[in-house]
C-alpha cells in the first residue's frame, strides 16, 4: 500500500473543522437521544411498549446497513478523499429527516402513529450512520501519528461537550419559547434549527479537512474475510465490547434523564439547571484525556480509569437530590462529567490504532468496515439500553403526563443513577485489559513501513 505524509502534523484548522463535525453530530444524535423518546410517548402520544419496540426494531435495520455504508466508504475514490464526500452529499438529506422524525401528528390513530415513527426513525438512522461512519474513519486518514490523532480526538470531544452543554442547557426553554401554544410546534422548530446547524457543520468538517494517508485501490474483499480479519484484531475486540457497553449505559441513561427530572425531582427545569452544572466539568474532562494518555500511554487504560471514577461517582449521585441536597447533588454531577468525558475522548482514540493493528496482523486494512461495527455496536448498546427503560417503565405503568407510581419512579431514578454506575465499573473491566499501548503502536506502524517499501 502507498501512502504519502502518513505522520503529518495536521494544521489546528483542520483539527478544529474535525471537531465541529461532532458538534453537528451531537446536535442530531444527542438531540434524538435526550428527547425523543419522551416526545414520542408525551407528545406524539405514542405508547411506551410500541417505543421499546422500535428501538429493537431499529437494530436489526442497523446491523444491515451500518456494515454496508462502512464497506462503501472504504471503496469510494473520489477528487476529496474517501470520507469527506460523504460529509457533503449526506449531512443535509439527514438534517431532512431530522425535522420529520420530530414532527409530530397526535390526532392520527394509533396505528398511523406507528408507521410514521418506524418510517422516519429507519431513514433518520440511516441518514445518520451515511454522515457518522464517515466522520468517524475520517481521523484515521489525516494522520498516522499517534499524538496528532489523539489532539484530533481531544478537538472531537471538547467541541462534543460544549454542543451537549448547549443543547441539554437551551433545548427545554427553547421547545417551551417556540412551542407556547404547543409542545409539538416547538419540537418541530427546535429541530428545523439543530438540522440546519447539523448540516452546517459537516460541510466546514469537509472544507477544512483532508485526507493524508492514501490508499490504493482494493480488491474486492468479501465480507467472511474481513469479519474473520476483525475477529483476530484483540485490541478491536475490546474497543468494540467497551462500545456496546458504553452505548447500552449512555443512551440508556440519556432516555430517561429527562423523565427522571420531570417525574422524580418533579421539575422538567432543573434539567437546565444540571445542564449548566456539568457543561464545564464536562470540557475540562476532556481536555484532560491527554494528559492522562501522556502518563500511561496506553489509551485503553486511560479508558478504563476514566470509566472506573465515572461509575464511582454516579453510584454516590444516589444518595443525594435536587431538593434536598442540591448543593451535593449538582457538585458529583460536575464530577461525573468531568470523568466522563475524559472517557468519551479515549475510547473513540482508540479506534484508528486498532486499525493500523489489524493491518499488521492480518494484512487487510478496513477502516470504514471496522468503524461500521463501532457504531453499530454502540447503538446495538443504545438499542438495549432504551428498549429496556422503555418495557420497564410500559410494564410498570408509566402514565404520559401524570403523577407516576413508585414503582415507575424507582426504576427512574435507579436508571439514573445505581444501573449505570456499575455497568461504568464493568467497561472500566473490560478495557483494563487493552494492551496496545503507545511504544508497541509506533513499533507497529514502523513494521507496516518497512513492509511497504519492501
């Protein structure tokens, strides 16, 4: 394979265009994430059993097409690269299909309701995984240097966190400003300006950016292949399990954040509240990935401790409310956050590493294929995560609107809270078992060289 400026030392405008692209990312996913859910069952009217099943539902849909699109992107040449085309031709057709998935009809029957969700979900998946696989991979292709990719990554998450900080703080007040006469209305026009802001951002993710490693033209690979190429790749394996985990404990807990401030503390604006409290914790945790990296040099392990303290401190959040403590309830959620994000930007470094490993234990380089089963595992975590808070709460007697049981309530706030916590112990397991760590990833990459001179 020929490649050229392999180790460039990319400029701080294409570090920060890369880093606005998650900004739109979040602006979509973090969006549907937060608040989909309850304004399906609240606004749209949509029962919480037809949710959980949607949310399976849309896995199996996932599992079809997110190894497709990652296939495509790695076989696509064009005049920009690989992955930045599809920045450009994707990014708005997404932001489309944001605005319908939140455009609600509740006087539609049932039914009708069903098949509007299930259509609309589907193509809003889909449109986002032709945007995300992409950005993801595209990391990988603009260096090969390690610490630029982990600058990179820091950009990626420092600019993440400020657009969730943004959007968890203005998106309650701004459905309540825009939707006065009516909540759906003002779901609608929220999602009119975060699709706007979506597409905005990936195209100066794609004006800005480039691709430095340059690969050849590839024969065709089937799938068997590169499944049993990414099966030996260890380091792969356990970013992957740490994703499913990660995806199962985040989107889970984001589902049911808001339903936990509007039922259990009993005020949908002390979300806001929260919002404003963890938006700085949440930049300077991931600022600080780096300097932990540089100390253990290993990113896997990095992970791993950053998820250990993440768990630890929402296990404590237990203990504490916004009525009663909300001095010592806001402070562990600043610090929850602070771990977390340190987490967020480690696990996603890992990913191109693992890349630049597979090719040398298998000879076959497939990035776009191996971050397909990223993403897809992250949202077959999401899928579980929801689906589950869903049934529970279905099961339980969660009535849109209405003062809930105990029952319901305790699976809210222990989602909130306890199940996390230890599903963060539990990723802080998995990846305290990934060993590629910065002097054997520059060795490796050194092998490659050699091998592609010869």
């Amino acid at each position: 394979m020929e490649s050229k400026n392999e180790n460039v030392k990319v400029p701080l405008i294409s570090k920060i265009a890369y880093g606005f692209g998650d900004v739109g990312c979040n602006f979509s996913w973090m969006f549907v994430s937060n608040f989909l859910m309850i304004f399906y069952t609240d606004v749209f009217g949509i029962s919480m059993a037809a949710v959980s099943a949607l949310m399976l539902f849309s896995r199996f849909w996932d599992a079809i097409n997110d190894p497709i699109v990652g296939g495509l992107t790695d076989k696509t040449k064009t005049k920009w690269g690989r992955y930045r085309p599809w920045l450009l031709i994707a990014a708005p057709i997404t932001a489309v299909l944001l605005i319908m998935t939140f455009w609600a009809h509740p006087d539609w029957s049932d039914r009708s309701k069903v098949i509007y969700m299930v259509i609309t979900y589907c193509l809003l998946v889909l449109g986002y995984t032709c945007v995300n696989i992409p950005y993801g991979t595209l990391c990988g292709a603009m260096t090969q240097d390690i610490d630029e990719r982990a600058k990179i990554n820091t950009s990626r998450s420092v600019s993440a966190m400020v657009a969730i900080g943004i959007i968890n703080i203005i998106t309650v007040p701004l459905i309540g400003k825009l939707g006065s006469q009516s909540a759906k209305t003002g779901y609608l026009l929220v999602a009119i300006i975060y699709g706007c802001i979506f597409a905005a951002c990936h195209f100066f993710c794609f004006a800005k950016t480039k691709e430095q490693v340059i690969m050849p033209e590839k024969e065709k690979i089937s799938i068997k292949v590169q499944l049993r190429a990414v099966m030996q790749n260890r380091p792969y394996i356990l970013a992957l399990i740490g994703q499913v985990l990660f995806g199962f404990t985040l989107y889970g807990r984001n589902a049911d954040v808001l339903y936990y401030f509007t039922y259990v503390e009993g005020n949908a604006s002390y979300y806001t509240t929260y919002s404003m409290c963890i938006i700085i914790p949440s930049i300077i945790g991931a600022a600080c990935f780096q300097s932990v990296f540089r100390k253990l040099n290993n990113k896997g392990r990095t992970a791993s401790i950053f998820a250990l303290l993440t768990g630890i401190s929402m296990l404590c959040m237990f203990f504490f409310n916004v009525k009663e403590t909300p001095a010592a309830f806001y402070t562990l959620a600043g610090i929850t956050q602070f771990f977390f994000s340190g987490f967020n930007t480690a696990i996603y470094a890992i990913i191109p590493d693992c890349v630049e490993y597979g090719e040398w234990k298998t000879g076959l380089r497939n990035d776009g294929f191996q971050y397909a089963f990223v993403s897809l595992g992250n949202k077959i975590g999401m899928a579980i995560g929801t689906a589950l808070l869903a049934a529970l709460l279905g099961k339980y007697g969660y009535v849109a609107n209405q003062v809930q049981n105990p029952a319901v309530l305790s699976i809210m706030r222990h989602s909130f809270t306890t199940i996390p916590g230890v599903l963060w112990i539990v990723t802080a397991i998995v990846l305290f078992f990934y060993r590629l760590n910065k002097k054997r990833y520059n060795e490796i990459v050194e092998d490659l060289k050699k091998n592609r001179v010869k």
